[in-house]
C-alpha cells in the first residue's frame, strides 16, 4: 500500500492517508519513526507494526481511560472511538479487548441505569433512553426483569418485616388482624399480588 498523503491535523499530529488502507492518526514523533511521507510504499509488515504497537495501542488505552471515567454502553464507547478516527478493525479489537476484561457490558450498564432512573422514569421512559445508548431490546427486556426480580424481592422481604413487627408469623394473627395489616400495607403502596404472596390469602378472603 502506498501513504498518499501526510496531514497535519493539529500540533504535531497527522492524518496518514493510505491507498488501500483505512487513514490512521499518528504524531509526529511516530511519523517520522515509521519514515511516513507521500508516495512511500508501506510494506503489510510495517502497516501491521504501525497498527499492533501505535493504533491498537493508542486505542485500548483510550477506551480504559474512558471506561474508568464513566461506565458506557458498546455503542457509545464505538461513536467514541469513531470520533477519534480509529480504524474499523482496530475499534472491534478494542471492543473485544475491553469485554475481555468485563469493563464493557451492556447488561450491567442497563440493570445500573435502570436502578438510577426507576425513582423518576417510567419504565417506558427508561426503554426510550436505553434504546438511545444503543442497548439491544433483547438486553433491555432481560435487564428490566432482573430488576423487577430484585424489587419484588424486597417487596416480599419489607412485608415479612412488617408482619413480624405484629407477630412472629402471619398465622399468629387472628383473620381480623390479617386484613387490617393487608389493607394498611396496601395503602402504603405495596402491590396487592406481593401482600398476598406473604399472607397466603385467597382473592375472597381480602
């Protein structure tokens, strides 16, 4: 492949443009390492050397840097490093690396976002700006259940709470007792289906 252009881009920093090969951004220093100047021909040993030890490099590092920064999604870690003028191939390596190491995971991002959110979004709401981040409906969906899980989970557990307060267990309490904490539980917001999982009481007996 051949470098048809050397540009300067900012202080001693270049887009190198290359017939037959993505433009990658170099600094000067490397430039003139690799010997970099219009109508030179790159061998594929040293196009690959350039990418392996500068590009890639460059770009894992960017990505960590990011990533410890702020927690993102794929997408918005990929529109990141677009931006930066990382190569295709390059960018998948650097996605591929960094979910090596668990640092990107959509499903972890969303079951997070969606705890953050769930006091002042709608679940639909949340959906909306989760399909922006570009997380998958199939992520979505699985990440909206596990938190639905885990809130009925401490659903359940608040409602043994409150019946333990009254009574070592709900079959310690008269019939009359049991329907007065049920209707205090429910005025207080606790779905009606959790309360009867803790009560063991049938439609009629509410």
């Amino acid at each position: 492949m051949t470098v048809t252009e050397v540009e300067e881009i900012g202080k001693h920093k270049f887009r190198i443009h290359m017939e037959g090969a993505e433009n990658i951004i170099l600094y000067q220093a490397e430039v003139e390492r690799y010997r970099l100047k219009a109508g030179e021909v790159i061998s594929p040993a040293l196009y690959e050397e350039m990418i392996e030890n500068t590009v890639l490099r460059r770009a894992r590092q960017k990505a960590l840097a990011l990533l410890k920064y702020m927690e993102r999604t794929e997408y918005e870690l990929t529109c990141r490093l677009v931006s930066e003028e990382y190569p295709r191939e390059v960018i998948r390596r650097t996605l591929d690396y960094v979910r090596s190491f668990h640092y990107l995971d959509d499903l972890r991002y969303s079951e997070a976002f969606i705890r953050t959110k769930s006091h002042t979004k709608s679940a639909r709401q949340i959906q909306a700006l989760l399909k922006q981040k570009g997380v998958s409906e199939e992520v979505i969906a699985e990440a909206m259940m596990q938190q639905e899980e885990s809130e009925e989970s401490a659903e359940l557990e608040a409602i043994r709470l409150a019946v333990r307060r009254k009574a070592a267990h709900v079959h310690d309490l008269t019939r009359e007792e049991r329907v007065k904490l049920c209707a205090s539980l429910y005025r207080n917001g606790f779905r009606m289906e959790n309360i009867r999982k803790v009560f063991h009481l049938y439609e009629d007996d509410m």
